[in-house]
C-alpha cells in the first residue's frame, strides 16, 4: 500500500513538474554538435546544428501537447456521450413506464405471464408507439408555437399596458402560468411542448377575459380613443373611449356579462351605466337617454342597458362607450376586435 502511495505522489509530482521542463526544453539554447562514427577503421563525422536541434525539440513538443490536448478532447466527450446515452436510457424507461402503466395495470392485464417472443413484440410495438408520439409532440409543440407567436401579436395590437395584464391575470406576469402548475406526468409531454402550453393558456387567459362585442348591434364611431378637442371646450383632451352613433335600434347591450355597479347621472356623463366584469375589467355606457336596469343586477349580452341619448355633456346623440382594466382605460375598439376574432376562432 505504501509503495503505491509513494508512486503515486511521485507520478503527481512529476506531472506538476512537466510544464515547466517543457518550457524551459523550449526556451534553451542549443549549441551546434558533432557525431563522430567509426566504421572500418574510418571516421565519419556529422555535424548538427543547434538551430536544427531547437526546431526538433519543439515541433516534439508541439505534437506532443497536441496529442495530449486531442486525448483530453476526447475523453471528457466520450464521458459526456456516456452521461447522454444513461439520459436517454433513463427517458426511455419513463417513456415505456408511462405507456405501459405500473406492475400493478401489467400483472392484472396478464402481461407477467406472456412468452419471451411475445415480450419482445411488445417491446418492438412500445418502441415504434414512442417513436410515433414524440413526432406528434414534436409537431404540436411547432404547431403551439406558432398560434402562440400570432396571439402575442394580436395581445399587442389591443394596446394593453403590462399593468393591465397583470390585473387580468391576477397580478401574475404575461406568460405567468408557471408550467409546474400544468406539468404533465407523462415525460413525453414535458419540455418545449409543456412550456408552449403554459404560455398558450397565460394569453388566451387574458384574451379570453375581454369582451367581445359591441354595445350595439348597428353602429358608426364618430370619435375616437385618445387625444382629440374637446367638442364644448374645444381643447386638447384625452378622450378615455370611444362615441358611436346608431344606424337602426336605440337599444344598448351589455358587452359582457357582469354585475351593474352603477345606474344613474353620473358627472358629465349624464344617464350612466357601469358594469364590472371578472378580472379587474369595466364597462361604461354614457348619455344614455333612458336607463333600463338597476345597480346590484347581474346582466349578460341580452340585457338592455338604456337607449341612445343626449344627456350630460353631450354635443348630440350618440353612446359613450369606455374599457377599462384595472382603472386603466383601454381602446375600446381594437380590444374588441381581438378579442372577437380570437374568441370566435377558439369556438
């Protein structure tokens, strides 16, 4: 045991001690030598220059260093190569686990008791049964990828603000579904696929919590969301949603469903009804010339708010019409169009 301590230490110490007797074989000056030969009687000389010895010793050295960095290369890839094959030896055990079910599932199916033939034939069948899956998860993962890349786009088109989102999602983060929360157990399901899920459900969560219709069924707008004069004052003034003018029936609906928190005149507003709807999300419905429904009422899209108006201030006929998440006013128009288009498309 001794002995092999003491090899050891010595092997250690002259593997640290090899560096620098390269460098210093490297940076040596070698002197020109002679080599004196005797053949027969006769004296044969050879003459090696110091600069040849030099150039021979390091191009040593250099093919050595390269050999010993090339056998390194090779074995830390060889080991990583192990530590993959054990990997895939280990998914594939989940994989044929996960399909064939537990000890218990396979006795009562009386699998235990099949041939040595026939276990191979399962086997076979269990492989090709992976291989068509993972081409199927592979291709929803592409597919899922794609449809969420066109409905971040669509998100982004309503012009909601990342506080916005937030409420919505409960102060979760877009993309806040965590995807332990919808892991799967089966290991085929997991990964790329799993996380495009995870994102897939966090934006139809918000898109799906909007409204989707309009307050009336036949309309034009004639002012838009965001800066514009004033029509009294004729000043600048951010115009916190959008005025629309009827083209046959006076009767304002509900956008969404949700529960009536206001009914009455409110501020310039005139005749107003407010509605708040799940996620943090209101409506509000103004000028109203006639109110139809109460505070506390629960409403959906065929409840009749009130008719077209001209009440508060108000330059003429027409409808209010406002979004807000959270406090936070959006655009009344493109929230709706998304939303429409995206739950018409999940329908």
């Amino acid at each position: 045991m001794m002995l092999l301590v003491n090899r050891f230490r010595q092997s250690s110490a002259w593997l640290m001690s090899l560096p620098a007797s390269l460098a210093s074989l490297w940076r040596r000056d070698y002197h020109d030598s002679r080599i004196i030969l005797e053949q027969e009687g006769d004296l044969k000389y050879f003459s090696v220059s110091g600069h040849l010895q030099r150039n021979v010793v390091r191009g040593l050295i250099v093919v050595g260093s390269a050999s010993a960095v090339t056998i390194t290369v090779l074995a830390i890839f060889s080991g990583l190569l192990l530590l993959g094959n054990a990997k895939l030896e280990r998914s594939h055990n989940e994989i044929y686990s996960a399909l064939l079910g537990s000890a218990d599932d396979l006795m009562e199916n009386g699998i235990a008791s099949m041939s040595k033939d026939e276990m191979l034939a399962l086997a076979q069948t269990i492989r090709e049964r992976d291989i068509e899956i993972r081409r199927f998860v592979k291709s929803s993962a592409t597919t899922l990828s794609s449809d969420n890349i066109s409905l971040k786009a669509r998100l982004d088109a309503t012009g909601l603000s990342e506080k916005a989102i937030k409420v919505i999602h409960g102060n979760a983060a877009i993309g806040g579904f965590r995807s332990d929360q919808i892991e799967p157990a089966n290991p085929l399901l997991r990964g790329k696929l799993s996380e495009e899920i995870a994102k897939n459900h966090s934006l139809m969560d918000v898109l799906t919590a909007l409204p989707a219709k309009m307050p009336l069924d036949d309309f034009s707008t004639t002012s838009s969301f965001g800066i514009r004069n004033h029509p009294i004052t004729g000043r600048p003034k951010f115009h916190t949603g959008i005025d629309l003018i009827t083209g046959s029936s006076d009767e304002v609906r509900a956008a969404k469903v949700g529960k009536v928190v206001l009914a009455r005149s409110y501020q310039d507003y005139g005749n107003t009804v407010i509605i708040r709807h799940e996620r943090g999300i209101e409506t509000l419905y103004a000028h109203l010339a006639d109110l139809k429904v109460k505070e506390g009422q629960d409403v959906d899209l065929s409840t009749v708010l009130g008719l077209v108006g001209n009440t508060g201030s108000s330059t003429g006929k027409h409808l209010h019409f406002e979004v807000s998440v959270g406090g936070y006013p959006v655009d009344p128009q493109k929230v709706i169009e998304t939303a429409y288009y995206v739950q018409k498309s999940k329908n």
